[in-house]
C-alpha cells in the first residue's frame, strides 16, 4: 500500500481517539479483562474441557492485554507513532523515564509470547493461538511464566486507584 496514505489516516484515527473517554475506557477494559493465567502457585491454568483442554489461549490471555495497554498509554503519552506494540513499549520508554523497566519488559514479554506463538503454529500447523504446556521444555515454561509478571504490572499501572 500507499505509505503516506497509512501515516494520514494514523493520523486522522489518533487525532479522533486523544482525549475520546469512552474510548481509552474500553481500551482500558479490555487491557484488564485477561489477568495472567498463573494461579496461585505460579501455576499455568489451562483451559479445563473443550477442544482446548489442557492448553492455554496465548492471544486472549497474554498478547491482547500487552497491545491493548500500549495503545491506551500510547494515547496517553500524546505518542501516536509507531504502530506495532514493541515499538510502541520502547517509545514509552522513552518517554516515561519513571516506568521504563516496565515498558521495556512488557516490550520483552510481547516478544516472547509472540515467538511462542509463531513456533506453535508452525510446529502444529495451526495459528499457535493455544499452547500445551505439555509440549515445552522446562526452560520454554520457566520463561513463559516469568513473561506474564509484565502483564501484572501493566495493568496495575491501568487500574484506577
């Protein structure tokens, strides 16, 4: 596509969303609707009937909470650009010198849930949406559980008080 033609309508959409509550509200929501799912012990909690028993959904549960955190802080931060949500973690950074080890680690922890995706979906032939824990190393799980405290600390940094 057009480049250019992208960059105005990013624009356009950022100059309509800055300052819309009700929008920031439902970004806010939806940030928060998915806590990790690691249960007290630090244990993964899986997905108990259905097609999916035993597995995990990565996207609902780890990805879409990262992405929907950095465009509503995005927003806040007045910060329209980039538009992928790594850069858009790095950008915070940047920006909020106060929490940058927590953007940066929601950054690190996108990435990861992101690779474990893509190397699901490529092993099992599907779109890696749902992880068994069964079929990762000790190390890939001990990895995958440290990725989640980001998640935890995003959306404390949403919660209103």
């Amino acid at each position: 596509g057009e480049p250019m033609l992208a960059e105005r309508l990013q624009k356009l959409i950022f100059k309509a969303y800055r300052g819309n509550h009700s929008y920031t509200a439902f970004l806010a929501t939806n940030a928060l609707q998915n806590p990790p799912p690691l249960g007290f012990f630090k244990n993964l909690l899986l997905e108990k009937s259905g097609e999916h028993k035993n597995s995990f959904d990565i996207k609902l549960r780890a990805i879409m909470p990262l992405a929907d955190a950095a465009r509503l802080k995005a927003l806040e931060h007045n910060t329209m650009f980039p538009s992928n949500t790594i850069q858009r973690y790095k950008r915070l950074a940047e920006k909020d010198a106060a929490n940058a080890s927590k953007y940066e680690d929601c950054a690190a922890a996108y990435e990861i849930f992101m690779r474990l995706r893509a190397s699901e979906g490529l092993e099992h032939q599907h779109d890696g949406r749902f992880l068994n824990p069964a079929n990762l190393g000790q190390l890939e799980k001990q990895i995958l559980k440290n990725a989640f405290k980001p998640i935890s600390e995003i959306q404390h940094m949403i919660k209103p008080a």
